[in-house]
C-alpha cells in the first residue's frame, strides 16, 4: 500500500479513537477544536480567529461558542487591545473538560504508542512534521 494511504489509514483510525474520547466527556468534535485553539490563545480569539484556525465555518463556530458559553467553558470578552471587538476565551471549567479529553485520547492512544520506541515516535513526528510544513497544495508547489 502506498505510504500516503497507510498514513491516511492511520491518520483515520486515531481520528475515530480520539472522537470517542471526546464523546465521553460530552463535547463535539467543533466543540473539541474551538476549546483546543482557546486553550492555545494568549488573549482569546475573535469567532474569525477561531474559525480560520479551526477550519470550521463561521455559522459553525457560532453555533459551538454559543453551546460552550451555555455550559460556562468559555466567556465572551472585550479585546483589551479594541473595545468594540469580542473575544472568546476558555474559562477553567473549559480548560478542565479540555484536559480531560486529552487524558481519554492518550488512553485511547496508549496501544499505538507501545508500538514504537520514543525515539521512533520523534522520528515519524519530525519526518511528518516536515511534510505537513511543505503545503504541496499551495500555487507555488505546482509544476
């Protein structure tokens, strides 16, 4: 099988491992990434911010940010630096269901980590670090 789909396949079966974790704690896969890239964020995200680095669309983060402000996860701020735009920031009760997602996924992951050695890990992080730093989709990679 050529490399690109085992790393596909790969990629696929931890995506489905990492879902469920989600799942037990009771956030969505959006929900998931709009916590993860807030968790990230030295002083919040606008909901563009958040959508661009999330890939999610607008309407979608929306929805999320309005979920997660329900549950007390995140607050909706003014941006120190610009009065008039809102920010949206993890508050700690968010920062712990992030964890704790976290925690389940590297239970989930535990049975791929014990089949490489730590250094084996680096290596295929390193080696697919640098491809995904070479975006073969962008005009410039074209023949």
């Amino acid at each position: 099988m050529p490399v690109e789909l085992v790393i596909a396949d790969v990629g696929r079966r931890m995506t489905m491992h990492a879902l469920a974790a989600v799942d037990s704690v009771g956030i969505s896969e959006g929900a998931w990434w709009v916590l993860y890239e807030l968790a990230h964020a030295t002083h919040g995200l606008s909901l563009i911010e958040v959508a661009q680095r999330t890939s999610l669309s607008p309407s979608t983060v929306t929805t999320v940010t309005d979920q997660l402000a329900a549950r007390g996860w995140i607050d909706r701020e003014r941006a120190a630096d610009d009065r008039r735009r809102v920010v949206v920031v993890i508050t700690d009760a968010g920062a712990d269901v992030l964890d704790e997602a976290l925690a389940r996924c590297e239970t989930k992951f535990a049975e791929y980590h014990s089949r490489l050695t730590g250094a084996e890990w680096q290596q295929l992080q390193d080696l697919l670090q640098r491809l995904s730093d070479h975006d073969l989709l962008t005009p410039a990679a074209q023949p």
